[in-house]
C-alpha cells in the first residue's frame, strides 16, 4: 500500500489547494492537514498579513510614544 503524501486540503477560506506533505513524517501528514484545513490559503493569509500595515503602525507608533514618556534613567 502506497502512503500518500499529497493532500487537498479545504481551507478555512473556502479555497481548495492541493499539498504536498511528503516532508512530513508518515504518521505526522494527517495531523498536519487537519491543522491546515483551520487555516487560511497561503494566498489570503498574505492578502490579510500585507493590508494590516496601517494597523501595525498605529501600535508601534503608540508604543514609540509610550517609551519615551516612561524612559528610567539607568542606575
């Protein structure tokens, strides 16, 4: 019996992509999918990840400021 180690995985965004797991150990590869299934395509992953760079300015320019007003002088 052949093990397999491609496998189409139904994303939690509705997108079907076919993955090669054959890097996974045998007995590891239907975990993996599993856990892959709950998250998004690669492809919308990246969509989400590059359209929130106004949201991660707004925090690092909110902890910038922060940090200054709480500097401690070293002792």
């Amino acid at each position: 019996m052949a093990v397999r180690t491609t496998w189409k995985i139904v994303h939690s965004c509705g997108h079907e992509v076919a993955h090669n797991l054959s890097d996974r150990a045998a007995d590891r590869r239907a975990g993996f999918a599993r856990w892959l299934e709950g998250r998004d395509c690669t492809d919308c992953w990246k969509a989400a990840r590059d359209s929130d760079t106004e949201s991660k300015e707004d925090v690092l320019t909110e902890l910038n400021h922060a940090y200054s007003q709480v500097r401690v002088p070293f002792c």
